[in-house]
C-alpha cells in the first residue's frame, strides 16, 4: 500500500481544536518515516515474521494515518483490532493446554489418511525425498520458506489495507479471521496432533525434517532468529486443522470480489495452494491438515457471509418508497458489500 492510500483515510468532521490545513501532508510525512523506521528495523533485526510484531507495525501505521483526525478514530483502531490480539493470546495460551485436560497426543490418524489416500506413502515424505537435499540449499528452500512466511504477514497487511478503503469490509474480514482463530484452537485443545517432523522422531514414518525456515540461510536479513523464536514459541501439537490453510484461503476469496478484472481471480487460489503445497514438503502438516483447514476455511466463510446476506435483507425494508433512508440500523456493519458507512 502506497503512503497516500494510508494518508487518504475517509476523512471526518473535525472539531475547532483539530482544524488544520495541512494535515494531510504530516500524515503522509508520518507515514513515510515510519515506513523508513520499518525498513531500518528489519535490517537490523530482521523482517518481523512474529504475529504479535506484524499486527503491533501495522496499527502503527494505522495510527499515522489518522494523526489530526478526532480521538474517537484511535479509539476505533484499539477497539476493531483487540479482537484479533486476544485471539493470538489465548492462543499462545493454549500450549500445554491438552497435557493438562490428559488428552494424548494423536500421531496415525493424519499417517493413515494420507497413506490410504496417496498409495501408500505420504506426500512429505515423498516431496522431502525429491525436492530437499540437506546438503544443498536451493531455490526450492527459498520459495517455500518466502510462502510460509507469507502467513505471518498476508492477513493483517490485508487487513490494514481495509481499514483504511472499508472498515465494514475489515470488520467482515475480522469475524472471518477471529472466527477460524478460534475454530482451529478448540480443535488443537480437543485433538492435539503431530506435524510430520515430530511423527519422523518417533519413527512413525521415514526421514522428514522441518525445513521451513531453510530459505533465511540464503536471504539472511537477520530474520531467522526472529522465525525460530516464533516457531519455538508455539504450540507443537497444533497441526490438525493447518491455520496456514485456512487463512491463505480466506485472503485469496477476500480479494477475490475485490480484483475488477475477473480472469485473474483464479489466479488468488494459487496463494493457498502454494501454501498447501509449502506446508507438506517442510514438514509441517500432512495433507490432512491442509485438507481440513480448507474445509475450515470455506465453513467459516460460508457461514458468515449467508448469515450477513440474511441480516442484509432484513434491513433494507428500511429504506422508504421514496428512495429515502430511515437513519438507525442501516448503518450497522451488516450492509452488503459495498455500502457506504
């Protein structure tokens, strides 16, 4: 996103005390510094891959943007992204949480899947086989670790990016988001599951090495510190349903409406593809999980947007024979896509 598309957020009547001509460009001279502290940031302490970081950067922005603009817009910032800080909380939380209801780790159920489903053979298995050679880097490492990483960052990006064009798109997208948030850490709690890597330790299945953060030995940047704290940091056993799935798919079908010239849309779905594909050959899930964070993913979107058509059509008897609309619950985030706030 360009700094004007972040300066230029729908402007709202100010009060006296917040007149001021040139609000714009020190909104867009904020925005450009702060984008200059990120750079410099990451050069030195690598690219922020960590969730917590990613969304801490992109309200910093956010907060730029509306600098000048009455208090009530921070205040509508904190609030429309607390949802989503939460959510990564509780689930930081929630390691450990199934040692501690004494449910077992489950390691064959996604093995027998994928070996009955593929001849015998999972797909990491066979993908590590051909395409990853521990004493070699290449650009296969590179990719895969770029498409993996993409999940730390792709989300909330795009979910600044409708903050600033569409807060009732954003707030669509933010119950899309929490929602599978929440989905797949009921799921990890009820059903802890080993990721291929962990299963190869125990000797379940043949050689597979987690390799998703391979890539950064060849980029550097400092970014493989800060992606192997991330990944010591959370939830082992959390495989079944792959978040990575899940959320990939709800980027790519929530620019899908989004992109005007329609025969690049298919083109999105190679974003969750690549990132199933991504996932299997480092490692970290079978096609189990990826399988089962699709099915997630088109549920929760499924069910959102039939409950927000439904909502939608109980409010537009509200607008008169005249072509007038009554104030009152026409404004609440329930309007079809593309309704002015």
């Amino acid at each position: 996103m360009s700094t004007a598309e972040f300066a230029e957020v729908a402007p709202v009547e100010q009060p006296a005390g917040f007149r001021f001509a040139h609000w714009m460009a020190v909104r867009r001279t904020a925005i450009a510094l702060y984008f200059a502290a990120l750079v410099a940031w990451s050069a030195h302490y690598g690219i922020p891959v960590q969730r917590e970081l990613v969304i801490l950067w992109t309200c910093g922005a956010l907060a730029c943007a509306s600098i000048g603009r009455h208090p009530r817009e921070i205040v509508q910032l904190v609030i429309d992204w607390l949802p989503m800080v939460v959510v990564l909380v509780a689930y930081d939380l929630s390691r450990g949480a199934a040692d501690s209801l004494g449910i077992g780790t489950h390691y064959l159920p996604m093995i027998d899947f994928d070996k009955w489903l593929f001849g015998g053979e999972t797909p990491t298995e066979w993908l590590q086989a051909h395409l990853y050679d521990p004493r070699e880097l290449t650009a296969w490492n590179v990719g895969f670790t770029l498409v993996y990483t993409s999940y730390f960052i792709t989300p909330f990006a795009l979910g600044g990016w409708l903050w600033v064009r569409d807060r009732l798109a954003f707030l669509r997208f933010r119950r899309r988001l929490v929602t599978l948030a929440l989905a797949g850490l009921l799921t990890y709690i009820a059903f802890p599951a080993a990721p291929p890597w962990l299963a190869s330790e125990m000797g379940l299945i043949g050689p597979v090495e987690r390799t998703t953060s391979t890539g950064w030995e060849i980029l550097g940047v400092g970014t493989a510190g800060l992606f192997s704290e991330g990944q010591a940091a959370v939830n082992l056993v959390a495989a079944v349903p792959s978040l990575h799935a899940a959320f990939t798919l709800l980027v790519a079908l929530t620019i899908w409406p989004r992109l005007r010239r329609r025969w690049l849309r298919p083109l999105l779905l190679l974003y969750p593809l690549a990132m199933g594909l991504t996932l299997i050959a480092c490692g970290e899930h079978y096609f189990f999980d990826v399988l089962l964070g699709w099915i997630y993913g088109g549920a929760v979107i499924a069910g959102w947007t039939a409950w927000e058509r439904r909502r939608a059509g109980r409010l537009l008897p509200s607008v008169s024979a005249e072509g007038d609309t009554v104030a009152g619950p026409a404004a609440e985030d329930g309007l079809p896509e593309g309704a002015s706030r």
